[in-house]
C-alpha cells in the first residue's frame, strides 16, 4: 500500500495527498520525525495541512509542535492511536501552488487564481461541556469567514469534529450543532455541512470538543453539490442529526468529493450487522461507492481516506476487507476512534477527486 497518490487537472495544477503510519518501536520524537521526514519525500516538499493520530495526546502535543513550529504549515492533532502499536499516523495535503500558503492565527490560506481555501484549526474556548465547546467551535469559523465576507451557509464545506467519550458527549455536541445550523439557517430544508463526527482526545484534556474545518471562497454556488444514495444510506436528520453524507465541488478541470464519516447504515437510517464487524466493514464500502457512482465518482477516485475502529483488536479483520475492496494506490491510515453510534464498529471519510469538471466552473488553478 502507498503513502502517497496525486491528481493533475487540464489546468496543470497537481494535488498531492498523503496517509502513511510510522514504523513502530521508537521513541514517540523518533516515530514522528521519521514519519514527517517521510511525507515531505513522498510530496516532493512540505505539505500545506497535517493532521497527526497520535497514542498519548497529553504527552505528545509539545513534541508535535516543537517538530513543525517552523513549517508554517496548519497542523492539528488528536488523540487516536494507530491500531499498528505505532505512535502517530498522519494525513497530509499540499498542491503546486503558485504562491506560498499563508498562516496568520492558525488559519491557513491557499490562493489559487480563480480559488482560496481556507483550513482552520480548533478555537481557542474557555467553554466548559461539549455543547458549548462546540458553539465556540462554529461562531470562530463564522468570525473567520465573516472577515472575508462569507458565512457558514456560503463558504464552509467540510468539519472533522474530535469528541472526547463520545458515547457520553456526543449528545450535547449534536443539539449545540442543531441549534446553531438552524439559526444560520441550515436545516433539512436546505442544507447542511459535510462532516465527520469520532471519538478522539484533545489537549488539554478538559477540552471535550474540537474542530477542524474547510472553506472555499471565490466559486459559484452552482458548484456545489451535496451528496446522496437514498437506496443505501437515509439523509442524517431521519434519526436527529445535521450533516451532509458528503460534498461533491465542481471545477473547471475536477471535482473533489469531501466523503463524511461513513458507516454501516440501511436507507432507513438503522444499524447494519450488528457485531459483525467484517459485514459492517463491507457495508462501508458498499455505502461510499454508492455515494460516488451516484455523483459522477467512483471508488477508485479515492485519493486519501482514514478508517476509525472501536475496537482495535478488529484491525485484522477490516484489513483484510479495505486491502481486497480498496485500491492499493489509495493511501489510507486505520486509527482508535469510536463512531457516535455503539453499535457502529467501523467507519470510514476521505476524500476523491477524479477529472469528471464542468466547463460552465472555473478551473481549480
């Protein structure tokens, strides 16, 4: 299996991801320096957004940021171990830019001709409880995006929420989410923000909540397209909560599939398998295809993908289904991190792009 796929458009631009895991049996400083020194070969370069899955968050937090303070890159970190017995994986991402990212304040800017995106960080809160940490969590983005004359509705596209226990926070994460979508008016009726919701541990540790999330400014709302397969998976309010299965962005030249976290549902919203991990594994899959055939893609448009397990010790058995099922060219991490649902044992996000763009849209260069 690679670390490293890349995607070139008809505009030239190339995008390069990376998903790789360190080779166990160091020091955490050792397993992170290797791994780091690693994605930059594999990139060509540094990247322009990381995000680190290491297995003690509370003592290795500082070693992570003292390693990339000078990178200038956006970095995130959360506490989800690798089911390998290593230290730390690493999703990363970068393009053939034709002007350096900019960091200022934990937001990075990617300028592209026609594009900016923007990746942000978690919020500093002073918050107590998941519900209001989450609060805290959308009303920077908001700030962030209002500076640049955008809103949540307009301009965000993709969140990866950090719950710490979820199987005792996520419910107030969902209602303060609820809430909040419905007073920027975000509902049933008109959409929703692609996004993965999983167990994973923040520093420090009475933050419960933490997110990282994805604008884009300067595209027609035309562009964007949310994502469905009504005969696999329901829409997510059918059992209370707010987020799209997955956001297809139209360009001149590509499209990018921002796939949420998916796992083993029926299109009534109902838990598929219950303890069979392998057929929950397998109905994964079957999901993300269907969500990517019925949009143009398919599963061999994956360029990155992380796949969170509840129980480590079924490693084995979901690798043996994402190593038949997914292509070897797709670089992947399997990390600790429990769905929302007990009842769900495995679940998988990513990303696909592939070259299926619409000449009315601006190229993504």
């Amino acid at each position: 299996m690679t670390d490293t796929s890349i995607f070139t458009g008809k505009s030239g631009l190339t995008e390069r991801f990376f998903a790789g895991t360190a080779r166990p049996g160091k020091s955490f400083r050792d397993e992170c320096e290797e791994l780091l020194a690693r994605c930059r070969e594999s990139l060509g370069g540094g990247p322009a957004v990381m995000r680190l899955h290491v297995s003690d968050i509370a003592n290795q937090t500082a070693v992570v940021e003292m390693l990339t303070a000078a990178m200038g890159v956006s970095v995130a970190v959360v506490g989800q171990a690798p089911v390998c017995g290593s230290r730390v994986a690493m999703e990363a991402y970068t393009m053939d830019l034709p002007s350096s990212p900019s960091l200022t304040d934990g937001v990075l800017s990617l300028r592209l001709r026609n594009y900016e995106l923007l990746f942000m960080g978690s919020a500093l809160t002073s918050e107590r409880g998941s519900g209001p940490q989450m609060a805290a969590e959308l009303r920077a983005v908001a700030e962030v995006l209002a500076r640049r004359g955008g809103t949540i509705a307009n301009n965000l596209q993709r969140t990866w929420i950090y719950c710490r226990d979820i199987d005792n926070n996520y419910a107030g994460l969902v209602e303060s989410r609820r809430r909040y979508f419905t007073e920027q008016g975000l509902t049933a009726d008109t959409h929703y923000i692609a996004s993965t919701g999983i167990e994973g541990q923040s520093h420090p540790h009475d933050r419960l909540v933490r997110m990282d999330s994805f604008a884009l400014f300067g595209h027609d709302p035309a562009q964007i397209e949310y994502m469905q397969a009504l005969d696999n998976l329901s829409p997510t309010h059918v059992y209370g909560v707010t987020f799209e299965r997955g956001t297809r962005i139209i360009y001149g030249d590509r499209s990018h599939y921002l796939l949420s976290g998916t796992a083993s549902i029926d299109r009534h919203g109902k838990t598929l398998y219950e303890c069979d991990v392998v057929a929950q594994a397998e109905r994964v899959i079957d999901n993300v295809t269907a969500l990517l055939e019925n949009h143009g893609g398919t599963l061999a448009d994956m360029r990155q993908a992380v796949v969170y397990l509840r129980d480590p010790a079924d490693a084995g058995l979901v690798e043996a289904v994402m190593s038949r099922r997914l292509s070897a060219e797709m670089p992947r991490i399997m990390v600790k991190g429990s769905v929302c649902r007990p009842g769900w044992l495995v679940e998988l996000d990513g990303m696909a792009v592939n070259a299926n763009g619409d000449p009315r849209f601006k190229e993504f260069c």
